[in-house]
C-alpha cells in the first residue's frame, strides 16, 4: 500500500535539511582554510533554501577576514639643496678674503700716512668708501640664492674697516677729540653688530670683533690707553647683541676684547714704574662688562660652565690692578669686586641662570678676589689673622656649600703659612726675641688658627676620625705657639720661655681631660672618636714632656710640669673609671625597672 505524500513530503524536507547542513560545514571548512592561507577574496556562500515547514535554514557568518595595516607612506623628498661636503672651502676662503682686504685697510691708513702717499682726507675717506660699498654689497648678496657665506664676509670686513677708519681719524690725525671718537666707534659697532643679531649670525660677529683685536693696535701703534678704550667700547657694543642668543664664541671673543689689551698696558705700566688710575678705572669697567655680561648671557645659554668661566677670565684684569695703581687702591677696587661677585652668589636664586655650576665659578671668584685683597691691600703680621678670621667665618657660613669649604681651607692654609713665615717654627725650640707688632700678631693669629682648624672640620660632612687627629695636631701646635710667645714678651727669652713650654704641655693635658669628659657623655657607640683623640692628646704631652721639656726646662719650671701633668693623668683615670661606672650602674638600674 502507497504511502501517503505526506510523508513523503517529510522525508524529503528532512533529507534537504541534512544536506543544507553539511554543504554549511563544508563552507565554514573553507573559510577557515581561505584564512589560514592568506587574505583572499572571500568565497561566496549560497543561501540554502528555504524547507517547507521547518522555517529559514540558519546560515554560517564566515569570521571578519584579517586587514594587513597600511604600510606608512614615505615623505616626499625635500626640495631644499643639502650642503655639500665642500662647503667649509667658501667659508675658508671668505675669511681668507676678510683677514686680506683688512690688512689692506691697515696698510692704507698706517703705512701710506708713512710713506705719504695720498693726502689724509683721501685715505680716510677710500676707507670709509670702501666700507659702505662693502656693507651695500653684503646687503645685495643677502637676498640672493647661496649668499650666505659671502654677505657675512663682505658685511663683517666693511664694519671692520669702517671701526679701523674711526680709530685712525682719532689717533692717528686727531681730526675729532677722543670722547667723540670713542661714541662714534660705538654706533659703528653697535650698528654692524645689530646687522649680525638680524641676520643671526654669530660668524658675522666673529669676523668683527677678533680681526680688530689683532690689528687695532697697529693703528695706533702699540698698546695705548686709547686703544683701550676703543675696544672696551666695542666690547660693550657687543653686549647687547648676545640678549636671547647662545653665542658662547662671541661671548669668549667680546670678553677678549676688553681684557687682553687691558693687561698687556697693565704689564706696561708695571715696567714702567708708573701708577695710571684711568687704567685702573678702565679694568673696573671691564670686570663689569664681564659681570653684566654674564648675567646676560647665562640665562638663554646651553653651556652655562663655559660662559662663567669665560667671565670670570673677563674680570682678570682688575685682579692685577697692583701693577699700575698704588696698594690701598688697589686692595680696595679688588675688594670691591669680591663684594660684587658674592652678592651675585647670595642673589642668584633671583637671577635667571646664575645657578648651578655658574654659582660655584663665581663663588671661587669671589673667594679669589678676597684673598688677593687681603695679601695687596696689608702686609704677613696683618694678613695673617684676617685670612685666619676669613676661614673661620667661611667655614660656619657656608658649611653646607663645598665651594665654601674649599674656600675656607684655602684661606686657612694661605693664613697658616704667613703664620710661619712671621713666627717661623724654629722659634718654638730655640728661644727667639720678638718685637711686640710680631709678638701681637703672633698671638691673635694662634688663636685665629685654633678656631679655623676646628671649624673646617666641623663644616665637613665625613668627620672622619683621622680629620679630627689633623685638627688636634694644629691645636696643640697653635696653643704651643701662643704660650711661648706669649712668654717671651712677658718674662724674655729665658723663664719666659720655659715658662711658656711649661703652660704648654700643661694646656696639652688639659685639653686632652677635656676632651675625655666630653667622651663620657656620649653614648657608647659614638665614643670612638673622641676617645681616640684624647689618647692622641696624652701621648703626644707625654712624648713632649720626655723628650723636650726634660731636657730643656731648666729648675722648677722642669719640676712642676712633671707633677701637674702626673697629678692630672691621676685625675684623668680615677675620674673617667667612676665616670664609666656611674654609667653603668645607672644603665643597669633601667634594665631592671
């Protein structure tokens, strides 16, 4: 018997349903093999058809395919020329064509006045023609495709020679007073120099200033005080020029410019045993152009190091004012300049750039300018307490500073030495006169070497234990050094001194029961130190008392320092062993409770 349609209609349904299945399977297959191998154009999968009674077929979403990511497009090629590799031969030849045709100029205005060739007024004025037709060419050239290199040689030789052209019509003709000159030769500058700041050029500024540093003072034959002044007048012409620039170059050559013929008239004057004060005053101006111009520049600088040192070098020649002006003036205007240059310092934290490692150069300066104050301005009896008094005060002021601490043992090392030289150490073992000026002298000063010794060694962070035993040294010798002389002016070169070798060794055991009492105080973990200096103490009073005052001392002076040094060591030990244990007892008591 026939089945009826529907079941037929049903078992076919069925069998479409189970071959959509498996053509869906075979698809996804596909799909995943596609994408294992590559990004491909996808495979299009039919839709099944639609099974009577059972609804839409549910169909396979093949996974999102992978987009490799786009490759980065290279910039296009920049259109501008890059600089050949031979490019430094136009510079060298441009500054070759600078140094000649200035040399030219200097033989124009210089040997033909000397051989009298042409009239005056055509020299000068041949000069000042070929200046401004060497200024108009450089502007021309500016403005045109890779003249660069010559519109800086061009503009910088016509400055040059127009400067060189002043200083002849005032030194060498005398057509206009000095003060004149000098204001005219600053607008040259000043006005070529601005070109160089528009043009950004610090090359330009360079073939300005140091062609005129060489050949200015052919001009006006030799180092004069004019000279000088015209080229302290383009230093400071050139100052303003550098505000916002990082010209390290310039800065070096402006500075140059101001103090190199400064000390050579200074090395002049010296030779020539005169005293000029309108050098010296021209060293003031140059320390402050160096000092501004620091100040200036040190803000919108890379290289900060470099353009404190260049300035400090600046201020060089007011350091060595004494060769041309007498010592009180001198120890003042240095002074002066100590003063200025520490304000600087204790200011700086206000100054945009004074900071760092330009601190720290102008900190050393200062220190420098102090020192060399003192030894100009007073003689050994008188420098040595002050440099003594100056490294005490350093040390505490300035503890947390390391250049002041340098500071401080240089002046106390410069203070010890005149110490020696005025109460030398042989007078601590042969009995010596001294007059009441040295004796005085002498006195303040051990005390002054006392206090500095023990203040540096504070101001150190390390303290370390063999610091400490270098300070007890110098104590014990500055106390020496103070009772001995100290009785020699009262009692004479006889009891004085064994009188004064006796408060010496006294004083020695002295100081070593001090610093025992200290060292009880402590606590035990920081009594090494301490401990160890008294014991240095003893042993060295010990050692003097054998080896010195037993064969020296004569009488009762040899008898009284054996027994008050033994009575003390007596004390020394009973006290510190009741002393230790007191401590003790107390520290067990504490445990207990």
């Amino acid at each position: 018997m026939t089945e009826p349609h529907t079941a037929v209609v049903a078992r076919l349904s069925a069998d479409f349903a189970a071959l959509s299945h498996q053509l869906a399977r075979v698809s996804a297959d596909l799909a995943e093999l596609d994408r294992v191998l590559g990004p491909r154009p996808p495979w299009p999968t039919p839709a099944p058809p639609p099974v009577p009674g059972y609804g839409p077929v549910p169909q396979y979403v093949p996974p999102p395919q992978y987009v490799p990511p786009p490759r980065p497009v290279p910039p296009p090629p920049s259109n501008a020329p890059r600089e050949r590799s031979d490019g430094w031969i136009g510079k060298l030849l441009a500054v070759a064509g600078v140094a000649v045709t200035l040399i030219g100029v200097v033989l124009l205005l210089v040997l033909a006045a000397q051989a009298g060739i042409l009239r005056p007024e055509f020299r000068v004025a041949a000069g000042a023609a070929l200046a401004a037709a060497l200024v108009g060419a450089a502007a021309w050239l500016s403005s045109r495709p890779g003249g660069r290199v010559g519109s800086v040689a061009l503009a910088a030789t016509g400055i040059a020679a127009a400067y060189m052209d002043v200083i002849a019509v005032t030194a060498i003709y005398d057509w206009v007073p000095a003060a004149a000159g000098l204001v005219l030769a600053s607008c040259v500058a000043g006005g070529g120099l601005t070109l160089a700041r528009r043009w950004d050029s610090q090359q330009l500024g360079l073939l300005v200033l140091v062609p005129l540093i060489v050949l200015a003072p052919v001009i006006t034959d030799g180092i004069t005080l004019l000279l000088v002044g015209f080229l302290v007048a383009l230093s400071a012409a050139a100052l303003p020029v550098q505000i916002g620039k990082d010209w390290v170059w310039l800065h070096g050559a402006r500075t140059a410019a101001a103090s190199l013929p400064l000390l050579l008239a200074l090395v002049v004057r010296h030779i020539d045993g005169r005293h000029d004060l309108w050098l010296a005053g021209g060293c003031g101006i140059a320390a402050l152009l160096a000092l501004v111009g620091a100040v200036v520049v040190l803000p919108g600088t890379a290289n900060r190091a470099a353009v404190a040192l260049l300035s400090a070098a600046g201020v060089s020649p007011l350091l060595c004012v004494g060769l041309a002006v007498d010592r009180v003036v001198a120890a003042l205007m240095i002074a002066a300049l100590s003063a200025a240059v520490l304000t600087l310092v204790l200011f700086g934290d206000r100054l945009p750039g004074v900071l760092g490692v330009a601190r720290q150069v102008f900190s050393a300066l200062s220190a420098v300018a102090a020192l060399i104050a003192v030894t100009v301005g007073f003689d050994g009896p008188v420098a040595g307490p002050v440099l003594l008094a100056m490294a005490a005060v350093t040390a505490v002021a300035g503890r947390r500073e390391p250049v002041a601490r340098w500071a401080a043992l240089g002046f106390a090392v410069v203070g010890a030495s005149v110490h020696l030289v005025v109460s030398p150490l042989s007078a601590l073992f042969t009995p010596t006169g001294v007059s009441a000026a040295t004796g005085a002298s002498t006195l303040v000063s051990s005390v002054l070497l006392a206090v500095a010794t023990v203040a540096i060694v504070w101001s150190l962070p390390g303290r370390e234990r063999a610091l400490w035993a270098c300070a007890a040294a110098v104590v014990a010798y500055a106390v020496t050094s103070l009772t001995v002389t100290a009785g020699v002016l009262i009692g004479g070169t006889g009891h004085g001194f064994y009188a004064g070798h006796m408060i010496a060794t006294i004083c020695w055991i002295a100081m070593a029961a001090a610093v025992f009492g200290y060292a009880v105080r402590l606590p035990r973990a920081d009594r090494s130190v301490p401990i160890a200096g008294g014991l240095g103490l003893v042993g060295a009073a010990v050692t003097k008392l054998f080896l010195f005052d037993l064969g020296t001392l004569d009488g009762m002076f040899r008898v009284a320092v054996f027994i008050v040094v033994g009575l003390v060591l007596l004390g020394m030990g009973a006290g510190y062993a009741r002393l230790l244990d007191r401590q003790d007892r107390q520290v067990v008591t504490t445990d207990t409770r």
